[in-house]
C-alpha cells in the first residue's frame, strides 16, 4: 500500500497531552494527523478527506456530517456521544463509535468520593480548620450513613457498580433505569418521583439524550427532601443549571456534587463556585492513567476494525449497519 493510497485518520482535538497509544495502534495501516480545533469551521477545515475521525469534543452536526467526503467511521473519546448528530451520521452511512468500559471503575469511585464527601461534611470541615478553628460543628448536622438511602439514576455499568461499591455502608439502595431488565434482589426498582421523594442522596448516572435533558429540573428538585444531595457525575445536561442554583440558594436541599456542568468549562466566575454546600471537580471523574491508555487504544482500535471492513464493539447509531456499506457485515 502507499503512502497516497494510505486511509487519513484525524484526531480533532485531544487532551491528553500524547497520542502514542493511538499511533501504535494505526500507524501501519493509515496516516495520523492531530489537530486541535472541535468547532464547526475547523472541522470543515481538515475532516473533509479523513477516513476515520477520532474526536473529544468535536461538534459533528449535520452540516459538518453532510461534507464529508470520505469519512467511514467517527468515534468519540469517551461513553457520551452528544457532540454527535446520530441520525444524520446514519444517513451518511458514518458509523458512530465509543468506548463504554474504560472508566466505569473510576468514575464509580469519583462518585462515591463526592457522596461520602458531602454526606461527612469534607468541606466545610477543611475550610474550618484552614481557619485557624478546631470545631466539628462547622459541618452539622450529620446523619449516621447507615440506613439512609441512595437512589440513583440510571443503573448500567457505572450506577450499578457505585451500589455494589457502596451497598457495605448499609444504605438502601433505589434505581430507575427503565432500559433495564436484570435487577438484583438487593437494588428496589422504583419510578423516578418515588426515587426523589425517598432518597437522602441522590446520583446521576444515566446518558444524555432528548428525553434525559433536564430530567433533574426545578419540578424534580422540588420532590427531593430539604435534607438531600445531588450528585452528577454523568453529564451536566442531565440536570438544569438554572434550576439547580435556584434551589442550593433557598436551601430546596442540602447540597451537591457535580463533576459535570451544561457548558465546559465553567466560567470561574460562575455562581455556584461561592456556594458552600457544593463540591465542584472539573470533569475529572474518568481520569486515572489506566482509563487514559485504555480509552485511547480502544478509540483507535475501534477506528481500525471500521478502516478493515469489520463493525466495532460498540456503536451509538445501529440502524447505520441495516445501510450500504455496511448491510451484512460482521
């Protein structure tokens, strides 16, 4: 094969300060060029001939899909796929890609951190003692963690493994997810008002989608008891932002944790930075090292598979397959 017969496989934007793991996946079958642009001109600027595209943050709308010329596959960085138009990529015949299991232990354990960080009063107690005071107080009312209850939203991978994580405090544990089928005896399916209504604390684990967006709103955060926290660790549409500030100023409940927001990055000037009973991270709940070398070889590999005629393990848009090219492939 040569060079000018070579696919081009470009990564849009990348922030993780290499792309050696994805060269050694690529690097035989295909030419490699990163940029680091993910807004619609840019896109235009240099995806136009790619026959793969690995992107974070890229925004593939429908204008951007429909002047491809080339393009077999785009797969994201990560398990959400909302920077993508899924159903005009199906009409371009573009299968849509994404890693589903690279951070699931780490992002579990990010929000079981900000859950046990809140629930014991971590921040008000730090701030007090970088004081200069010495007071257990600055962080009361605390309840005993055991038998209280944890509800959380969407119950796949993560969910499910934050309750297996944190089952052992003895919480009783509520779910909704209405895409699942297997629950354990141990995990109580509710409906997501009840879920509200009962929870102490409540975690956001379920995907961004049209019928998700804003699913935590001001009518939601309304059942949820004053004594509650929130925490979302899964994306920052899924809950509403307005909403949400309105009701950690009144005291509508306790507090939260977000490791997500609607638009990234926050401004630093952002109301919610001077609130006390919130706990802010920057998106960081899937990072460890691990996760990292891991989402980006099976980025690449995904792209791969595609480039050598075979489907990847996990694609957001299914009815692509039903399509030319694609139809009868395995």
């Amino acid at each position: 094969m040569t060079a000018t017969t070579r696919p081009l496989v470009v990564i849009t934007d990348c922030n993780h300060g290499t792309i050696a793991p994805e060269e050694d996946v690529l690097r035989d079958i295909a030419t490699i060029e990163l940029y680091q642009r993910y807004d619609e001109e840019g896109l235009l600027g240099f995806c136009l001939d790619a026959d793969g595209i690995l992107t974070q943050y890229g925004a593939f709308t429908r204008r951007v899909l429909k002047a491809l010329r080339r393009c077999k596959v785009i797969c994201r960085y990560g398990v959400g796929v909302d920077t993508v138009d899924l159903a005009a990529a199906t009409e371009c015949g573009i299968i849509v890609a994404f890693v589903p299991d690279y951070c699931t232990d780490e992002v579990s354990n990010h929000a079981a951190a900000l859950i046990l960080a809140l629930q014991r009063g971590i921040r008000p107690l730090d701030r007090e003692v970088r004081a200069g005071s010495w007071q257990f107080r600055a962080a009361a009312p605390i309840t005993r963690l055991a038998g209280q209850t944890l509800g959380i939203v969407g119950l796949g991978r993560i969910g499910f493994m934050l309750a297996e994580k944190l089952r052992p405090f003895g919480l009783t544990i509520l779910a909704t997810d209405p895409y699942r089928n297997d629950w354990p005896d141990w995990i109580r399916r509710v409906f997501l008002d009840e879920l509200l209504e009962a929870s102490d604390i409540v975690s956001v684990h379920c995907p961004l989608t049209a019928e998700t967006r804003h699913l935590i709103g001001a009518a939601a955060l309304r059942k949820m008891k004053r004594s509650a926290f929130l925490v979302n660790t899964a994306r920052g549409g899924v809950v509403d932002p307005g909403a949400l500030l309105q009701a950690l100023m009144e005291r509508q409940i306790a507090g939260a944790a977000l490791d997500v927001q609607e638009v990234e990055p926050m401004p630093a000037d952002h109301p919610l930075a001077n609130l006390d009973n919130v706990i802010l991270t920057p998106h960081a709940a899937w990072y460890s090292e691990g996760s990292i070398t891991e989402l980006k070889r099976k980025v690449a590999t995904a792209v791969r598979l595609v480039l050598e005629g075979k489907i990847p393990p996990a694609v957001a848009n299914p009815d692509v397959l039903k399509r030319p090219p694609w139809a009868g492939t395995r």
